[in-house]
C-alpha cells in the first residue's frame, strides 16, 4: 500500500506537468498528430533540404562542428562519415533542434528554418539517434506511438525495416511486450523497432545515427535495400559499406570539418584519408 501511494504521488506529479505544457488544451492533444503551422504549410512537401555554414561548439569545450554544409533533394540518401569524435552526432543533433547551432542555416524548400526544435519533427521529419528508447509496452504500440496506422501500413514499416522475421520469432509477435526501454529485445531489434516507428510515421525526411551499427552484415543489407525501395529521403550517419556504397553522396566529416564528399567509390579513389578509413569497410 505504501509502495502504490508513493507511486501515486510521483504520478500526480507528472501529470501536473504535462497540464502545464498543455496550457488548456484537452488531454487527447497529447497524442494527437503533430499540429502543422502555417509556415510548415508554406514550405510544402521536401523537395531540397540544405544546411549552410553550420557551426557548433559544445560547452567549455573547442569541440563540435565548423562551417559544414550539405544539400539533399527528394530520394536522396546522404550519408555523413569519419571517426569517432568527428562531430557527426552533434551535426544531426544541430539539423533536428536538439543543439542550438552557434551559427549557420538550415532549408526547407529555399526557406530557412528559423526554428528546427519546432520544424524538424513528424510528419515532416523523423530522427533515431544512437541509442533510441522504447517503452513498456507491446512492440506494435510502441511502433504506432499512438498514431493510427493501420495494421498493413504497420506490416509494411516491420518488413522495410527488416523486422519481420523477429516479429514472427517472438511469442505474440507484434503484440509481444518488449519490457522498460525495450529490456527483451536485442540491440538489433531495438533499432530496428525505432527504424519501422520512423517508417510507420511517412516522414518526408528520416535522420538516422548509426542505425545499423548493430546488425549484421545481411540484416543490414536487407535494412538498406527496404529504405532504398520505400524512395525514402535519408540522412544518416554511418559507417558500413552497405549505407556507403548506396549514398548519393558520402560526406566526410574530420574534426568537425567536411573534409571530403562525393560518392563512395570516389572518395576510395580521391580521397586519402577516406580510403584509409573506410578502404576495408564491411
């Protein structure tokens, strides 16, 4: 009894919380789709994203990103490369609204984004970092997030994103529970599950942080080949060959700096320090 008051206290507090954000709206707008603004509407479907003279510089600190720029148009795959500490997470993070870029624009369609945070989110655009988070329920709820997808628009996300196979190896498939933040699900499936709650969504532009660090080299092949058959506009970070060797365009990122782009082979062939890196990449 004890155990349930405290829980109930810690509950009342949250949902103090959200009644605060939700300045007065009902509660069923908590799960309702993203609300478009006007400016959203003015921008249109993703025709052309690009970023321009992007700069970051994390605190007490001279690391991040400096003056990086990249285009995509519609279809595109661009995939950003490089070491460890290069500033790649830190350049989608500034892309998506998580980090306040120092300086530098982002572009929807030729019009600037004077707020990503508020922008860039479903259904315009999706993001799974490194490291997503699943809650605890059943796998399928977890890939709707409340949206009202039906189970082949469902279906359809499972098998792009490579999960089907899982789903039919788990005891209740997509209704099986996958714990507190996915807990009875491998790292693969995981990211997978985050890939098919992207993909269930329609955004018009996926952000993906090393999405498929953690498959294997066929399951990744599968994952890629289900992006490139959905015509889905990717930018990602990565890596394997298999995201390399489909990007339109590789962009190689050295101490925050593009140092490189162009595509894989090329770079193979033009660039020393790409080569270097990624010349025996799985």
């Amino acid at each position: 009894i004890g155990f349930l008051l405290a829980r109930r206290r810690l509950a009342d507090v949250s949902v103090g919380r959200m009644d605060a954000l939700m300045e007065g709206a009902a509660p069923a707008a908590l799960t309702a789709p993203p609300i478009l603004r006007a400016a959203g509407d003015a921008a249109g479907p993703l025709q052309a994203f690009s970023v321009r003279g992007l700069t970051y510089r994390h605190p007490g600190t001279d690391r991040g990103i400096e003056d990086v720029g990249l285009d995509l148009r519609r279809g595109d795959v661009v995939v950003v490369t490089g070491e460890v500490g290069a500033g790649k997470t830190t350049l989608l993070r500034c892309l998506v609204g998580l980090a306040t870029a120092d300086a530098g624009e982002v572009r929807w369609n030729g019009v600037r984004v004077a707020d990503p945070a508020a922008f860039m989110v479903p259904p315009r655009a999706a993001f799974t970092p490194q490291a997503p988070r699943l809650f605890s329920e059943s796998l399928a709820d977890n890939i709707r997030m409340g949206r009202p997808a039906s189970d082949d628009a469902l279906a359809a996300a499972v098998r792009l994103a490579a999960l089907d196979g899982d789903v039919a190896s788990l005891d209740g498939g997509l209704g099986a529970m996958v714990g507190a933040r996915g807990a009875t699900l491998s790292g693969g499936q995981l990211l997978r599950a985050a890939a098919a709650r992207m993909l269930v969504g329609g955004a018009e532009l996926l952000v993906l942080d090393d999405l498929s660090s953690g498959l294997d080299v066929a399951t990744e092949a599968q994952l890629w080949a289900g992006l490139a058959e959905a015509d889905h506009t990717c930018l990602a970070v990565s890596h394997r060959r298999a995201a390399l060797g489909r990007a339109s365009e590789v962009i190689l990122l050295e101490d925050g700096r593009v140092a490189a782009r162009g595509r894989f082979e090329a770079l193979l062939r033009t660039s020393p320090p790409f080569a270097r890196l990624w010349g025996e990449a799985d």
